[in-house]
C-alpha cells in the first residue's frame, strides 16, 4: 500500500452544512487552519433543502417581537424538555446572525421599508423568518460557501495561499475520531472518489453531520443523513441526548411513491393553506390539545381572520407545532378518511390567486408540476407525514458547543441535541446552526489556545485503517442495500410516528439481528467512487443511532412531542425532569435517565404560571418560585 | 410484477478516465418514477458499484447532473414516463467534464472559476442590521442565487464542451449570472464587475446561442437576464465616454 497521506490542522469541521460552514468561518476568524470536510461536493448539505425560513425576532413586521418571545415559543413547542440555556442563547443571538448574513451577500425578501421580511410559521407566536421565497436553505449555504471562497481570496491575498487557512475536503468521509491520552487528536477517514484513507491530526473537532433521516424509509432527508456525527460521538465516548425525539414533519409529499417523503413546505400552511380530510372538513379544529387552547383558535371564521388581523384573533389550528399536526393526519388517515394515496389534503389554491402562490411558492409549484402533474394553483396537494429531524444528539456545554465527556470535541447543527427539547418549531433549525455553528468554532478556537497540539499515535493509526477495511475483506455475506432497506422498514413499522413497548421491544431484537448482518455485508468491487462500500460504512452509523433511539423510545413511558407512545398517551410532568442519555459500551448502547437543569427564575418569570403548571410539577415549581 | 410495473432498457455508460464502454441493462420501473429512482434500483440489485452522484432527489442540490439521450439533465427530475414504451435510455456522464468513473465526473472546473470572482464587497458605512433594500431590486439579483449549482450551463455550454483549450479564459454561463448577481446587488460597492466578465471571464466568447438558458432547471433566464445585459453595458463602458464618467461618480444600480 502506498504511504498514507497526512494532514495537520488546528480544527476538522466535519460537515459543509449551515452549522459546519459558520464553525469553520469563526475559527477562521480567529486565526485558526481549518479543514472543512464534506462528504458530497461543496454546497450540496442537506441545509439546501431547508425552504421555510430562518426564525430570528427581528420585529420587522410585528414589532411586538423580542428574544423573550421567540425564547418562550421554543420551550413550549419543545414542551419544556429544551435545555433553557442553549433555547436563551439562541433566541437572543438568531437576529445578529441573520444581519450578519447580509454583510456576507445574502439576499432575503424585503418589506415595504426595506427590512428583511418575515413570515409566519407553527409556533411562532409573530411573523419571524427570514426568508427567501421557499428557498431559504439555498440562501444560506451559498452565502456561507460564498463567504468561505472570500476567506480564502483574503488568505491568497496575504499569504500568497488561498488555502492556507481553509481547504475544503470535498467526498471525504471520515470513519473515525481519534484520542490520545483522552482527548481529540485527529480523524480517520477515506476518500470516495479514490476510496484512499486519510488522516487528519487535530487537537478539535467539530461535528456538524447534520442528522439521521436515513434510518427511516418515508423521510425528508437525503442520502447523506445516517448519523455519521451521532455515531462518531458515542464511539469517541461522547453521549447522545433525548434520541427518542424525532420529528415527523406533517408535510411530506405522498405520491408518487418515488417522492414519498418529500417536504412540501410549512409555509404553505404559513401562507394560508388549510388541511382538509376526504370529507372536505378542515379537520385540525379537532385537534387542538388542552395546553394550546387559549392561542388557537376553534373555528374558522377566527382562524380566517387571523391572517389579516393577528392582535385580535386566535391562530389557525394548522399553524400548530409540527408533532400536533402530524399526529392528527396519522389519525384522520387511520380512522378512514385519508387522500386517495394514504394522506390528506393540503389546498392552497382556494385560498390564494394563482400568481401569489407561484410567487410565494415557487419551489412547491414546480415540485409538483413536476414529479407529480399536480398543479398546485388549481389543486389540492396530497401530504402525509415523514421522517424530517432528530431533536436528540450529542449532548453538549451550551456556551460553547463542547461535546461532554471528550475533550476537543465539539458539536452543531441537528447533531447536537438539547436546543428543541422534545420537538423543534419550523425555522429554528436555520437559526440554531448559525448560532451554535459560531459558538462551536469558538469554542474550538479557544478549546486549542488551551490546550495545544496532541500527536496522534500509529496504534490509533492502525487500528483505524483495519476497521474502515473490514467490508472489503468480509466473505461470502450480504449485500448493504438489502440490510439498508429492511432497517428503514424496522424503524417505519416499529419507532415510528406511533409506538409502542412491544414494537419498540421487537425493533431492539431486530436491530440485533441487522447488526451482526451488517458485520458480514461485504463491499463488492474496487475502492474507487464504490457506494456499495459506501453503504457499508454508513449502515453501520445507522444502526447504532437506531438502536439509541429504540432504546430511549422504550425508556420514556409518556408521550410528547416527537415521541408519542400508543400505550403512555399523556405527557407526565415526571418525565419532563429527565433526559435519556445514551453511551456506547462496545458493544450495545446503554441509556440511563438524567436529571435537566432546571430553569432559573430570570426565565422562570416570562412565562405565566398557569402554563407552567401544565408542564411542571409541583415541587418544581415550588423550588423556583421559593414557595410562592 | 403488479400492473404499475414494467421493465425498462438502459445503456449505462461505465467506466474510468482510462477506458469505458456503454453497457445495456434491463430493469424493472414503477409509476410516477425518475431516471434516478430506475439507477437506483440497477444499483442495488446489479451492479452494486456502479458510481452516480446524488443528493436532495428533489431538484434542489444539483448534484445528480448526467446526460439522458444525449441532453444534460437532473436524473431526479426526468420522469420515466417522458420517454416512449420500449425505447432504450442511453445515460452518460457529463462530457464537458473529466470522467472519474461511471456517471461521476471531476467538476473542480466550477470550483476553481468560482475562486476568481471577487467576493460581494458590502458598503463600508453600514453596520448589520442597516441594510435596507426594496424588494423590487433584490428581485433581479434573487433570480440568479437561484442556481443550485447542476453546472449543466457549464456542460452544455459548446464554447468549452468540445473545446479544452477554452476552459482556461472562460468562466462559463453558471459564473456570469454570478457575476450579474453581484453586479446587480443593490449595496455591492465594486467597481467594474461587468469589465472584468469581459476581459478576464470570457464573457466576450459567448455567442448568446442560449443553450445554457435552455438546460436550467431552475429556469433562471441566463442569456436574457445576465449575459445579455451586461455585454450591452460593456460596449456602453468601452464606447461611451459619458456613461464612463458617469461611473468614476457613484455607482448606480447595475449600471458601474
């Protein structure tokens, strides 16, 4: 074999998505050489896909709207499970982060003043993302890969090296985070193009791999989302938090098959369309839960007026947090009264003049022109719910993104977990990249002025490059596609949308039985662009996020949020005091229950009592409020 | 096989920079499916190695850029119902750009042309959160950041598809409507954008056949909207003594 070929940085950022590319932009800032991996080409992350928008209070339409607002709407979409530090950190940075975009080049909707518009969305009390049409994603992470090729512009400037300070590994995946002496010193990974392994010395690491879509069969996600970061976190020794929370997005296209999954954006629902069943009922009236009653509102003239006077009126019941929503289309669904193709109706061309909705939804109209003949000005969209987001991830010190129990790592994006709690608003995705993205390069950057260069050792050399060969010196076994496809039906039949402990109990014993499958699967062909030996590597990611989520799932016996247990229906303020924590054990995934930190007064107060007493319990509430 | 399926003939391009041959598969498509969906399925249960690049599958990464019959396209949005019963879908990567292997090619090209497009360069007086802008001249510059990036442009694009030597002094249509974008950024503060498409981009070279225009998938009008309007201005700057010194005063909206 030839000699293997080296790197030496001060931070591998492993993921080009929104999170990534704002970490390796503040180590940058700060002096640092950076890495940034991708494991497609530059600019393609799944952040692209994101469409709705980026939810910062701004007040540029609303002026009513503040961080303590926007603080106040995550907690309750995340029914309170979100750790409060990092659900404050993000309200109140969001809005620098998006100005902050406009100085790189962004370009978002504008209001009549000139501002940055803003649009409606579930859970958000005032008008709140930013937004670029339905394009918001692209938006993003073009102004940010734009705004990495400028570094690099200033660094050829400077330095005569336009990659002196950034180079961006583009088709790289990376198998392994390596330590020496129990702290990050580096990362192991291979080419997909070559399938050539390379290795990257580094005292931090920042994952930003995005998330675990892949694990599922109807999703939103692309081929990219199989928890490599999730993975590479338990097997560095890190924790993953509340993986049991996976948001269902109630919006997924249904047919054809060959796009099932597919989101069609909230903002459809933001913009004013309406769901209806196969009786033509506007069904969501129904399902308004006892803790939103006082903020829905019951009937549709209300709801209607909603939209042009909101001071006055109730939101529409459309507009609930996503984890409502979807779970009401799986019962209208299974109680008979579903779409032709297993899903309802979402209809927009009642509601809105044809040129307003191609204007508004340009991406959503050429979808379904598209791949599905449905022109969506003249008729109804047909929608059902799919696998969109893992609120759960590595758990980490909010300030700084660090990955608890590894020092040197450090997470961001929907890796991490904490942000959302039990599940995420729309349009907080955006805004927690950005923000945690430059807290994680931050936290990188003054992790290394610390704590210096750590070499890594030819053991973990070795031992590095023997595993990452395994599926090609495997006789005689499987093929990954086959596995692949039977662990997305596990995880659509068995943890699911609605759960239950036997299935979940079943779904453990399953994932079992695809582990020591995948431990034969062999890689056929050579090493050069292989995405059977692709597959292979990344099955393995899969199965062992799916196995934290099977095992948290059957843990938690409450349902909320992205978590709805068949035989626990209610949410029990007990389980709201704990967060599952999952680990690797070599060779299963353990999961103890730890206790949340428990909001502080400052935060306490903005809310009112009463909705506190929905979630918290007694004693709780007592112990911050001293009694009162 | 229930009534929705049927199978489908492909002639799949494999192979490396080396050597490579077109090899005839058949295989099974449902309704409603894509080219990408049918790869999908050779892959999985013939031959597992096969090389394609792929993303979003939704029309929104462009990442799975490939030539159908000849023409450059998204695999994931080219419907299998577009072509006739029984005919053979021949599938091959894109030829303006070096074969790595199968359907995968060696697009660095873009990334390096992208390198040499000085940055948006933002007004020096106007701190975050001060930018103020009307919609209708966003909406110019909001066409062009539409690209996802497919470089199909690039591909079809005749002045570097059968032409090497060119690759060197042209940017290509993907980098003028970059150029454009920046050009028409109602706060960008550099000068001379549509001079420098001309004299270090190969704007010059483009001989407005539309081509480019034609494969967008995201149908972003790129000889109307970009090309053209800036080779206009470029003979203005040359040719007009007035509208230059006009420039050398302040900068007006696409106009430098």
């Amino acid at each position: 074999m030839s000699e293997l070929e080296r790197h030496s940085y001060d931070v591998v950022v492993i993921g080009a998505g929104g999170a990534g590319l704002r970490a390796a932009v503040e180590a940058r800032e700060a002096g640092l050489r950076v890495a940034i991996i991708c494991k497609s080409l530059f600019g393609k992350a799944h952040t692209v896909m994101a469409e709705g928008g980026v939810a910062a209070s701004m007040g540029n339409v609303n002026s009513s709207d503040n961080w303590q607002v926007h603080f106040r709407d995550t907690m309750r979409g995340g029914k309170f499970l979100n750790h409060w530090r990092m659900a404050e950190l993000h309200a109140k940075e969001a809005p620098d982060r998006v100005w902050e975009l406009e100085t790189w080049g962004a370009l978002f909707d504008r209001t009549k003043e000139g501002k940055i518009s803003q649009r409606n969305f579930g859970g958000h009390e005032y008008p709140r993302l930013a937004h670029v049409g339905d394009r918001t994603g692209l938006e993003l992470i073009r102004t940010m890969q734009q705004k990495i090729v400028a570094l690099q512009q200033e660094d050829a400037r400077n330095h005569g090296d336009a990659e002196s300070h950034i180079k961006v590994f583009a088709e790289l995946t990376i198998t392994e985070i390596l330590k020496e002496g129990g702290k990050v010193s580096g990362a192991y990974g291979y080419w997909r193009e070559t399938g050539n392994e390379v290795l990257f010395e580094a005292p931090a690491v920042v994952l930003a791999t995005g998330g675990i879509g892949k694990t599922f069969k109807v999703t939103s996600n692309s081929w990219e989302g199989t928890g490599d970061g999730h993975a590479l976190a338990l097997k560095a020794g890190g924790h993953l938090v509340d993986m049991e929370f996976v948001q269902f997005h109630p919006t997924g296209m249904v047919w054809p098959p060959s796009v099932r999954g597919l989101l069609v954006t909230e903002s459809v629902r933001g913009d004013g369309g309406v769901l209806t069943n196969s009786e033509g009922k506007r069904f969501m009236f129904d399902y308004i839960p006892e803790v939103f009653k006082d903020k829905y509102a019951d009937n549709e003239a209300e709801a209607d007026r909603w939209y042009g006077d909101q001071t006055n009126n109730r939101r529409p019941p459309e507009l609930l947090p996503r984890d409502e929503v979807a779970r009401a289309i799986n019962s209208e669904v299974k109680a008979g009264r579903g779409s032709p193709h297993g899903g309802v109706f979402l209809d927009v061309s009642k509601r809105l003049p044809a040129d307003v909705i191609k204007k508004k939804l340009p991406s959503m109209w050429h979808q379904f022109k598209e791949l599905a003949d449905v022109d969506i000005t003249e008729t109804a969209m047909e929608v059902g719910p799919t696998c969109h987001y893992v609120m759960g991830g590595i758990e980490v010190e909010p300030d700084t993104a660090a990955a608890v129990g590894v020092p040197g790592l450090f997470a961001a994006g929907e890796v991490a977990g904490g942000m959302h709690g039990s599940n995420r608003l729309g349009g907080n995705s955006l805004s927690d990249l950005l923000v945690f993205g430059r807290r994680a390069g931050a936290g990188a950057a003054a992790y290394i002025k610390a704590s210096g260069k750590n070499p890594v050792s030819e053991a973990s050399v070795r031992g590095a490059s023997e595993r990452l060969n395994a599926p090609f010196t495997r006789v005689g076994g499987e093929n990954p596609y086959t596995i692949h496809q039977e662990l997305q039906q596990t995880s659509n039949d068995l943890v699911g949308i609605i759960r239950t402990g036997k299935e979940l109990e079943e779904a453990i014993v399953k994932l079992a039985q695809l582990r020591s499958r995948v431990s034969t699967a062999k890689a056929e062909g050579g090493r050069a662009f292989n995405p059977g030996f692709h597959l292979a590597i990344d099955l393995d990611n899969m199965l062992l996020v799916s196995e934290c989520i099977a095992r948290s799932a059957l843990q938690r016996e409450e349902s909320r949020g992205g978590h709805t247990r068949d035989d626990f229906p209610a949410m029990n303020p007990e389980w709201r005091q704990v967060n599952s924590i999952s680990a690797w054990n070599g060779k299963s995934v353990d999961v103890i229950q730890q206790k949340l930190p428990s909001l502080p007064k400052e935060l306490f107060d903005l809310f009112e009592l009463d909705e506190l007493k929905k979630y918290l319990t007694p004693a709780e509430i007592t112990s911050v409020k001293g009694g009162a | 096989m229930s009534a929705a399926e049927k199978m489908v003939k492909l002639r799949i391009w494999r192979g490396d920079a080396k050597d490579g041959a077109l090899q005839d598969v058949e295989v099974e498509a449902n309704e409603g499916e894509v080219v990408l969906d049918v790869i999908h399925r050779v892959q999985a249960t013939q031959m597992s190695d096969l090389a394609v690049r792929w993303n979003c599958k939704a029309g929104k990464c462009g990442s799975c850029s490939m030539e159908i019959n000849g023409k450059p396209r998204l695999a994931c949005m080219t419907r299998m119902n577009m072509f006739e019963e029984g005919e053979t879908i021949t599938v091959t990567p894109l030829r303006a750009f070096p074969v790595i292997r199968d359907l995968v090619t060696d697009v660095s090209f873009n990334y390096k042309k992208a390198m040499e497009i000085p940055a948006f360069a933002g007004p020096t007086d106007l701190k975050p959160g001060e930018y103020r802008m009307q919609q209708v001249d966003v909406e110019r510059s909001q066409e062009f950041r539409k690209c996802i990036e497919c470089f199909l442009c690039q591909d079809t694009c005749h002045v570097i598809r059968d032409h090497e030597e060119n690759k060197k002094s042209f940017a290509g249509p993907r980098f003028f409507i970059r150029i454009a974008e920046l050009d028409m950024h109602p706060l960008d503060t550099l000068r001379n954008r549509k001079k420098t498409a001309q004299e270090e981009h190969g704007l010059g070279m483009c001989n407005i056949t539309k081509c480019c225009t034609e494969v967008c998938p995201e149908h972003i009008r790129i000889t109307d909207n970009a090309i053209i309007p800036m080779k206009e201005r470029v003979v203005d700057e040359k040719y007009d003594p007035i509208r230059w010194l006009g420039s050398k005063i302040r900068k007006r909206e696409g106009i430098n």
